[in-house]
C-alpha cells in the first residue's frame, strides 16, 4: 500500500467562523500532519489521517489567537491536538469525494462529513480541496458572549475549508 504524506509547506487549512453578527473571522492552522495511504486516483480505497496543532491558530488578532487557545475554547495546554480519522469515502455523482471520519477535538470525538474535490492528480502527488462544517459547541468549544444590540459574538458552525498537497513518502 502507498503513503503520501500532507506537504504542509504547500498546503492550507483554514476556517471561518460568524462574528458579532455581521462579520466573519477568518483564521488558518500553521501546523499540521497528514497521511493518506492506498490509491490517490482513487479516494474510495484510501484511508486518510489528519493532525492540527491547536497553538499554531492565527486569526491576525494576537489577543484572539491567544483567547482561543485558552480554556474558554480549545485548551490548547491540556489538549495540544486535533485529530481526524477516516471511516468511509465514496464518490459522488460531481466527481468529488464525500468522506465520513472521526473528528476529535479537547477529547472530544464526533462523526464529521468533508467534500474532497480533486484540482490536480499525477503519479507524483495531488492536490485536493477539502470542505466540511461542524458545529463547535459539539466538541465542547461552549464559550460566547451576548451582543448589546441582540444575538450572540460568536456563531455556533464552523466552515473548514483546506487545499491538502501530497506527496509520495521518501524511504528512508
């Protein structure tokens, strides 16, 4: 079975989150692993394995990055980690993937469901973009503040979105 490997220097995984009410925070993860062992023209015999490393967040806000890594959302300290596993991956009638996996975030493993959507696929790695939404609070991430004018500071679904490039593993 092949392994290829998340080029990290060339891949991107980001998230977007409603704020106040009438903004959108934007924000990427710096640091990441990733593996993806079988088939890379073929998703539906691949299984596919992700880690973030929650302190890496950047949001372009210091005070923001540093509040999110806190134990009011990700408790960075005690939970250093995202994980995602794969469960099942199948094509759909647009020639994109749609893939089911375990989702862990401060402990906490939930089924998540991502749109793959090939953008290059050679004999030397590919290119995939990756898209899914979760809800935040159910990975205990509960934190939020009422808004003066009515609602809430933050929205409870998170869109990820990422451009993933692999490579063939080197052997050592």
């Amino acid at each position: 079975m092949n392994t290829w490997k998340v080029d990290p220097t060339a891949s991107t995984v980001g998230f977007f989150v409603p704020h106040m009410m009438v903004s959108t925070v934007t924000g990427t993860f710096e640091e990441f692993s990733g593996e993806l062992q079988g088939n890379i023209a073929d998703l539906t015999k691949t299984k596919i394995s992700f880690q973030v490393i929650v302190s890496s967040i950047q949001t372009k806000n210091r005070d923001r990055d540093l509040h999110l890594c806190s134990a009011d959302f990700f408790n960075a300290e005690t939970f250093p980690e995202m994980t995602f596993s794969s469960r099942t991956i199948y094509n759909d009638t647009d020639g994109r993937y749609q893939m089911s996996g375990d989702l862990t975030v401060k402990n906490t493993t939930k089924r998540a469901l991502f749109c793959i959507t090939p953008q290059e696929v050679t004999v030397f790695g590919a290119t995939y973009l990756v898209e899914g939404k979760i809800k935040r609070k159910d990975f205990g991430l509960m934190w939020n503040r009422a808004i003066e004018a009515g609602g809430v500071m933050v929205g409870d679904i998170i869109d990820i979105k990422m451009s993933v490039v692999i490579c063939k593993e080197k052997r050592q």
